[in-house]
C-alpha cells in the first residue's frame, strides 16, 4: 500500500507499507536507508523517536469519487487512530 507520511515539522515523504498489524506499522520511505517501524499509541501513530505522524494513503489506480471516499473508510477503519487525509 502507497501512502504519504507526513511528520509535525511539515516533511512529507513518500512510503510503502510493507505490514500492518492493530497497533504497529513496518513502512520503507523515500530518503531513509532502512525499513522501520511506527507504533500506535491511543489515536496517534508514533516514530520510535515519539513524534506523531499523520497518513494519507494512496491508491494504485484511478477511483471514482464515490470509491475513494469508500476506501479511505475501510483504511480508516483498519488504521484507527491515524489521520485520513
């Protein structure tokens, strides 16, 4: 899965979310050498340094309307506690 996270100092990078589990991410971002984990904490998801990070997920091929908003349900859903841009 494709998404953006964005981190509080405004850097937005570009990420594939190798596994997702209830409360941990394992996500391989453009400009870092290595795959790492973000953890959740309440409705927060978490760097391991402690910074809350936001998502917006992406989708590999053109949606309507109607079914993007229907995808970021089921990611919201999924993913409770991170942000659906």
């Amino acid at each position: 899965m494709l998404a953006l996270i964005r981190y509080p100092v405004g850097v937005i990078v570009e990420a594939v979310i190798l596994a997702a589990r209830r409360n941990r991410l394992r996500v391989a971002a453009a400009g870092f050498p290595d795959a790492f984990e973000l953890r959740r904490s309440g409705s927060r998801w978490l760097t391991d340094s402690g910074d809350a990070v936001e998502f917006e997920f992406l989708s590999a091929r053109a949606e309507t309307g109607e079914e993007a908003s229907a995808s970021k349900r089921v990611l919201a859903a999924r993913f409770a506690g991170a942000q659906v841009v």
